[in-house]
C-alpha cells in the first residue's frame, strides 16, 4: 500500500447494533474501491472484516477489524467494531484512535439499544459523526422513520442530507437535500441527474429547513442572514457543516443499500469533506522527563511517538501490535522507547493489516494507522516513543469484567496449554481475567458477560485445541465464631523408639477484627510448653483456619490463646504440637457457636426509567437490600442495592432479559454477613457430600 501524509488520512470507527450491517458496509465499500472482485457475504463467511472462524461460526463480529481503504487519493482507515456489549472491550480501544464515527442504524430495526450506546460512547469523547441507514433496498426499511426518532432523542443537531427515492417497491435514486437535486442509479453503478419526484418536495422542505437552520447556528453572522430570510449558497452551506460536523452540533444522516453496494459513492465523498484528518485533531502526552504536556497534535514535524491500541496474538497470524502514530514519521527499523515498561524496541518492519491479511509499507505517517510485529514487551495501551523525548499518552479506559466461572481443564494434562492459550488471549483482550483463587481452592476466568466467557471457552476449543468446563464459582463464604470456649487437645503417639506428644490448652474467642483472620497470643506460665514450641503451635492454627470445621471455609475473626499445655522431654516435637493445635482449635471451633458469613457486594445499576420497576422487583428476590435510587442524565436511574455475591450469578442474563440489553450494572466487595439459615444450612451440608 502506498504512503499517505496525515491530511490525506480519515480514521474512522464504525459503530452500531449488532447485525445493522457494519461489516456488510465495509464490504460493499472495500469492493467499489477495488480491494475485491466480489462482495463477500456473512452468510457466505467470506468477508473481509469477520475472518475469524468463531465469527464465520456465529455470523456477528468478535474483534475490531481495521481496514485500510484507498479512495480516489485518500486512505480511509476503518475501524469495524462489534455490535454486542459482550465485546466492548474492542470498540473501546478501536474509539480511542479514531477521529470520527459513522453510526450504523438498520433501516427495517430502527434505533436500537447498540445505537444509543453508540451515540453516547461518541458524546463521551466528543467524536464526530454520521448516520449511515442500511437495508434501503428493503421495501420495510422507513428512512423518514428513523431520521424522526433521531431528532427526537437528540435535536435538532440531526440532518438529513439525503432523501431515498423508491419506485415499484425499489431503491432507485436519492435526492441530495443540500443540491436539491435528484440522483438516480443506472445500469454501469453510476448515478443519473433526475427531477425531485413530486412526492419528495414536502419532506425534502422540512429536511432543508432543518439543515439550514443547523448552518444558521453556526455562527452569528450566518443566524442573522437566516432571520432576515437570505438565502445560504450551496458552498456556505458545505463551509458550515464542516465546521459543525468537526464540533458535533451537526450529524448527517446518509442511507444506502449495502447488497446493492449503494450510497457508498456519497457516503465516503462525505468523509472526505466532513470528517477530520488527524492534523485537525487534538493529541497530548506527557513528556515523563519534564512533565510538560507534549503537544503531539499528530504532526509529521514533530518527535516519533505512538500508542498501542491493540494486540492481535493470533496462533496463525503471529503477535502484532496495532498502533496510531501521534506525531512524527515512523519508519522501518526505528527503535522506540517504551516508557512503562524502561525499555527500547527494534521495530523492524511496518504493516498496514487488512483484516487478516498483512502488507509491509516503508513509512507511517502521524495520524495513520498501522502494525508492529514481535514487539519484546509492549502491550496494549502503551505508549512508544523515542529515549530522547519520552512520551506517555493516557490509556484507553477499557471496561472492568464482572462476570465469572470457574473453569477447569476437561482433559487432564492441559492445564500448561490452558494457561499458555489464556494468556495470548488476554494480551489481546483486556476485558478478560484469569484468577487463581487459592483460598477456596478455584481458578477463575473473568469476562463482561456469560457469552463473552462462553465465547472465549468455543476460541479455546477450536483454535488452541484445548478444553475447559465452565462452572458456577463456589463463593467466598468464611467461618467465624460468635462465643468464648476453652479447649485442649493431647496428641500422643506411641510407635516404638521415639514417640510423639504435645499437649496444648487454648482460648477461642471472637477477636472483633473481620479484617484479619486470626490473632495469636500465648500467656504460657511456668514453662508448661517451652518458648521453642510456639512457632509451631502457631503453624497449627494457621493451617487449621485454611479450611474451617463448619463448611471447610477459610476462617476469620478468631483469636487463639495458647495458655497451658504440657511436653515430654524425649518424645514432643514441633510435629506434634502442630497436630494438637490443629485438633484443639477444630474441637473448640464447634463449641464456639460457629456461623457461615457470605460477602456482600456493592451494587450500581442503571437502567431507563421504563425498566426500574422490573430490576428492583429482581433485585429483592436476590436477597438484596435497595438503599437508594439517582437519575442520571439520559433519563435513567441508577439503583443502589447491597446483594449476596451468591445472588449475583446469572446477574448479567436476567439483567439483559428484563430490560433489552439497556441495563449495565457494577459492584465491589462491601463486607461479609452472617447467612441466613437457610443458606448456611445448603453450604454445610455440601461440603459434607
């Protein structure tokens, strides 16, 4: 691929519902720029973007593919995103490169929850965009009606600049609503000029009207023309909307047919004159030996640094860093500094990747998008630069995983590949966890919901060859006592030669500090257990709060005093008080009026207003404890509630099912309780079978 200067690059993310034809518009695009000699299909699996076996296997996007399109002298690096929140993790780090947006909306489903989530992901980072509506070619497909639904959740900053044509059930033709004019399709692909069909003169009135009025507002010279009633020329008009579509107080809707490869032409002309290229955008870092801001800017002039937005480590693709060059012009066998990790990378050669398919270039431009191969120790979200002018640039706020299994190997003996697999997939997904729960003897995989893990178990199996069973976690409860008690245990063995004996007297008692998990004293008079016997009388204990008596639960809040306790001059040992205290403390534990606590979280959930009487009826079968609710700015409330971990399992189904994929929800650890009867009585007598 050729080399392209910063203004001549448009980087845009697309962004939408799953299934509203995000790929299927890269398609038609990547074909009409000659990239292919035949759309490829989801249905076929032979697309460009969804290359990924588990993505042909279930027909949605998995990963953020970039597509690096040339168009008539420009390069349009896209950004093709999935549609479902089970995958945020990578349209968070594919928006935190981009300049723009296109917002891709269904013309027959209509605004959906990935379209809202969408608009607000771009209002956080105040990106550009527009509004593409696919399926015109489908006679249920209503443009009007998704144009009307957009102005009403966001204003008057929506402006159709097109008007679909339809005759005989077809989409022939549109009416440009800036021109004024009509264009219909002929048989070569091109357009024909046409009159305005007379039944498009009402709407294209009120869609120009509209228009005009977002061009009047954007300055007040133009605001007082619009009111003594002047007319804007058709080059003030092109003149306000970059303006206004570069500050967000104007979005454009465009529509077309994908299959018919249809609106791309005017939609990538309006990129081109819309959008940003990168040197009109904003890029600071920090210089770390100074501590002044570095006014990256993405300019050519400027010092080499970049930012890691993603890792592909891919077991037939190899390890590829993606980056966005910041500033300066990165070229082959560069080396740069990463400043997190203290170390120099030789970068060898640049890439530009195409889905799956990779190209060497000579040189990457500030602005541009391109790949590293074998990085040593970069990672997604650092930053690389040159040791003379360090640079760090913020990190990609990527969303925290709540939801968990516990997983272990189907197959005996592939836990080393396990592992191994796990962690090439969590260097290119950051929203996954692996966690080694040693306490309560489980290894748990972490992701943003029950799909998300089980499509990271299908990965496992089918591209690493390995097998995991994912099951429901066993939850943190802990043991603890709620009375004083005195006990004593004498371990005496007799086998022949030396024997073993230690005899130990202690005090349980509930120690009041939850926080720790046990506190050991001794008040040992008279040398009834010598000094040298502590330490493992102590070992005794915390071996015996590992696994407490009532539930095999790890133990807390206890205090231990050793007071009494005898020896044999021959035959005790550091063994055999070890063993006596072990056998005391369990024996005394039980007569201590022991009680299972279960951990509490700290629950948020936002959710629109239609939905909160459905989630805190849910909420209270949990066993949760409501303790507020606050609107938030888009309408919705967010519930406070305090809930058993143990009720939290499935959370994210239910959560999705009651309110259409709109709710999210959070939590932390608040505290641990005393369960309820019932509850304790169920983890007793399971730890029994």
């Amino acid at each position: 691929m050729n080399v392209f200067t910063t203004d001549k690059i448009r980087n845009v993310v697309l962004l939408g519902h799953g299934g509203s034809g995000k790929t299927s518009l890269v398609e038609a695009i990547a074909y009409l720029a000659g990239m292919t000699k035949r759309m490829g299909s989801i249905d076929s699996g032979n697309t460009l973007s969804d290359y990924d076996k588990e993505e042909i296997k279930r027909k949605i996007s998995l990963k953020t593919s970039v597509i690096p399109i040339p168009w008539e002298g420009y390069k349009i690096n896209i950004l093709d995103t999935p549609g479902y929140q089970d995958y945020i993790g990578e349209v968070e780090e594919a928006i935190s490169v981009a300049d723009a947006a296109i917002i891709v909306v269904s013309g027959k489903s209509g605004i959906e929850t990935g379209t809202k989530r969408a608009w607000d992901l771009c209002e956080t980072r105040n990106l550009p965009r527009m509004v593409f509506v696919t399926e015109m070619d489908d006679d249920k497909a209503s443009f009007r009606e998704v144009v009307q639904n957009l102005q009403e959740m966001y204003g008057k900053r929506i402006a159709p600049f097109h008007l679909p044509i339809r005759e005989n059930e077809q989409f022939v033709g549109y009416v440009n609503v800036i021109q004024k004019k009509a264009k219909r399709w002929n048989d070569k692909g091109t357009v024909d000029k046409s009159d305005v069909p007379d039944y498009s003169y009402e709407n294209l009135g009120i869609c120009r009207d509209v228009l005009v009025e977002s061009v009047a507002e954007t300055s007040d010279e133009f605001m007082e023309r619009y009111f003594n009633g002047e007319e804007f020329s058709e080059n003030e008009i092109r003149q306000a909307l970059r303006v206004g579509v570069t500050d967000g107080s104007v979005v454009p809707v465009l529509m077309g047919s994908n299959t018919l490869a249809r609106g791309m032409y005017t939609l990538m002309a309006d990129i081109i004159k819309y959008f940003p290229s990168p040197d009109r955008c904003k890029c600071a870092g920090i210089n770390t030996i100074s501590n002044d801001v570095f006014e990256a800017d993405y300019d050519f002039a400027k010092p080499k640094s970049a930012y890691i937005f993603k890792t592909i480590a891919d077991p037939y693709l190899g390890k590829y860093s993606l980056i966005k060059v910041n500033s300066g012009v990165i070229k082959t066998d560069d080396v740069l500094y990463n400043y997190h990790r203290d170390m120099e990378e030789k970068i060898g050669k640049l890439y530009v990747i195409s889905g799956n398919k990779v190209e060497e270039v000579e040189e990457l431009h500030a602005g541009d998008i391109g790949a590293l191969a074998k990085l040593g120790v970069s990672l997604t979200t650092d930053s690389l630069s040159t040791r003379k002018n360090p640079v760090t640039f913020i990190r990609a706020a990527i969303s925290k995983p709540y939801v968990y299994r516990q997983y272990k190997a189907v197959k005996k003996g592939d836990e080393d590949k396990i592992s191994q697999a796990l962690s090439k997939m969590l260097m290119e997904d950051l929203t996954l966890r692996n966690v080694n729960d040693s306490e309560n003897g489980q290894t748990l995989l972490y992701g943003i919901s029950t799909q998300h893990l089980e499509t990271v178990q299908s990965i496992l199996q089918e591209k690493y060859k390995v097998d995991i069973e994912l099951m429901r976690p066993r939850i943190a409860f802990k043991e603890t006592i709620r009375k004083k008690v005195d006990t004593e245990y004498k371990y005496k063995k007799q086998s022949g030669g030396h024997g073993q004996y230690g005899h130990v007297k202690l005090v349980i008692e509930p120690s009041g500090e939850m926080d720790k998990t046990y506190i050991f004293e001794q008040t040992v008079v008279g040398g009834a257990v010598p000094k040298n016997y502590f330490p493992a009388v102590e070992k005794g204990i915390m071996e015996a709060v590992k696994s407490g008596p009532l539930a095999k639960y790890p133990v807390i809040g206890v205090k231990v005093t050793l007071y009494d306790g005898s020896y044999h001059t021959v035959d005790s040992s550091e063994l055999a008080f070890k063993v006596a205290t072990e056998q005391a403390f369990k024996t005394g534990f039980m007569d201590a009026s022991p009680v299972l606590l279960e951990p509490i979280a700290s629950l948020k959930v936002i959710v629109p207003e239609a939905y909160t009487g459905d989630v805190m009826g849910d909420l209270n079968k949990r066993r949760a404890r409501v303790m507020g609710m606050n609107p938030v700015e888009d309408g919705s409330n967010e519930i406070l509630a305090d809930i058993p971990y143990a009720e939290l399992y499935e959370y994210d189904t239910r959560l999705y099912s009651m309110t259409s994929g709109c709710g999210t929800f959070s939590y932390e650890f608040a505290r641990y309780e005393q369960a309820p009867d019932d509850v304790a009585a169920k983890e007793i007598e399971g730890s029994k079978e």
